[in-house]
C-alpha cells in the first residue's frame, strides 16, 4: 500500500521535475566525499521513481548534469559520468519491472563513449514501457534548449521569404513544436531539494506555470514522505493560467 493513498488523482501533477540539490552539503556533513554524496542521491533517483509511480505520477524528470556543471572540478565529472556509466545498467532490469520508459533531455554527445552506451541502451531497451517515464536532463539547460529550438525553427525554412513571414506571425505555441519536448508533458510541479530557492535554468519554458516547491531536505536523504508531501501541498494549490480564481472554480479553464 503506498502512502500517497488519499491522494485524490485528478490532483496527482502528471509531470513532476526535480532540482536533486544538496549531495555534496550531505556528503560534507557525514565526512564523506562530494561523490559519495551523488552515489547516495543515485539511489534516490531509484527510489523516487517508485514513489513517484506509486501515487500515480506519469512522468518524473531530474537534473543530473546541467550544461553548466561542465564548469565543476574534473575529477567530480568525471565522477559523475562513472556512475552513469556503471550504474545506469543495473538500472534497466528494475526499470523494466516498473515499466519505466527512459527518455533524454539534453545533449549527450559530449559526454564519455561509455556513458552515451550505457544511456543509449537503456533507452532501447525501455522504450515500450508505459507505466511511468523517467527523464533524465543531462547537460541540460532551459536557456540553451530555448536558443535551439529558435534555431530549429529558422533551419525549417528553405527561403527567406518564407522564413521572415514565419517569424513575424511567430508565436510561443509554434515555437514549442520546435523545442523537441514532444515526448514531455508540461511540468506541473518543480520540487527543488537542498534549501535553494532557485530554478537554475532547469525547464525555463514550463517554469512559466509550474508550481514551485522547495524543501530543505538534501537529495540524498529525501524520503517517500518528502515527496507525499509536496504532492499534497500541490493539490491544494489553485492553478489559475492567468484567470481569475471565479473562472476556474467555475470549471471554464479550457473553455
Ligand atoms: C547537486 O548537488 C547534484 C548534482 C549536480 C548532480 C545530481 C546527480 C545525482 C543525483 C547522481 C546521479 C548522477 C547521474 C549523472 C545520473 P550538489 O553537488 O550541487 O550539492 P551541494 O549544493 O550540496 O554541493
């Protein structure tokens, strides 16, 4: 029985992203190492994607590596890249027994051969899974994903009449077809764990109407119950997409 029972469904968010903030802040205050500390928030990940699975979420994302985490010590990204490497493939058997699709949101090909392997196989081989996708953002960064996308969009065109027309009757809707998140729901929830209350360039188009949570919990000691209850404050928030709150009590939101 999971604990997210009660929850009533309709306010379950169906897209849930989370900032896994505070490994090293963890790490530091139980003298271990700053990796130690992302092996430990590793395991969260798993655990969370069950939780998350649990209380009827459909799709979880986690910022892993954003595109500035490349400016961090080598030896930590590499570090990083290690443990996707080696520990993603262990994952695949229980993601399979979660029905755990794997998608990607970012540009891995800068990353190591091993870890693009590793991440290419598993999205393979849970690609037919249906109960719950699992994100994973990797060198990812809502500002950079904005500017390919407004490039995307100017490579649509074969000419420059065509293009200037295109881009004059432009609109936030048309550009969203060009930031290649046709798989992605829009974040309903943004949870952001180790006492930070920033978004961190994390998902910077869908912030526009996220709802926002932050906890101080550090990653790696974020729990089942953590997680219940930012899903519980969620549900008793009012999402207004700029009406008023008599216009949506009245039910006419997607009027
Ligand atoms: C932020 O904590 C965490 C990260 C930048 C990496 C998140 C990585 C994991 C949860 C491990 C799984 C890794 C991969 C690549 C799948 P921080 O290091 O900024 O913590 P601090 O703010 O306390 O220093």
């Amino acid at each position: 029985m999971s604990s997210a029972e009660g929850l009533p469904l309709q306010r379950v968010p169906k897209h849930v992203a989370i900032i896994m903030d505070g490994n090293g802040r963890w790490a530091k205050a139980q003298g271990l190492s700053r990796l130690e500390g992302h092996k430990q928030g590793a395991k969260r990940l798993r655990d969370v994607i069950q939780w998350a699975k649990d209380a009827g979420v459909k799709q979880v994302s986690l910022y892993a590596f954003s595109t500035e985490n490349w400016k961090r010590p080598k030896l930590e990204i590499a570090g990083l890249m290690t443990l996707l490497a080696t520990l993603l493939p262990l994952e695949v058997p229980k993601m399979q027994e979660k029905g755990a699709r794997l998608l990607i949101l970012g540009d891995i090909s800068k990353f190591p051969w091993l870890a693009r392997r590793a991440l290419d196989k598993a999205v393979q081989a849970t690609k037919n899974n249906t109960e719950i996708d699992v994100i994973l953002c990797l060198n990812y960064g809502g500002q950079q994903e904005i500017v390919d996308g407004v490039k995307s969009f100017y490579a649509s065109f074969d000419d420059e009449q065509t293009r200037a027309k295109a881009f004059s009757e432009l609109t936030p809707e048309t550009l969203y077809k060009f930031l290649g998140r046709d798989d992605i729901l829009p974040v309903d929830l943004l949870i952001r764990t180790g006492g930070e209350k920033r978004i961190s360039n994390f998902h910077l188009w869908d912030a526009a109407y996220a709802e926002l949570y932050f906890t101080d919990t550090n990653w790696p000691a974020y729990s089942e119950q953590d997680l219940i209850a930012a899903l519980q404050d969620f549900a008793h928030r009012e999402r207004r997409f700029g009406k008023t709150s008599e216009q949506v009590q009245a039910g006419d939101r997607d009027e």
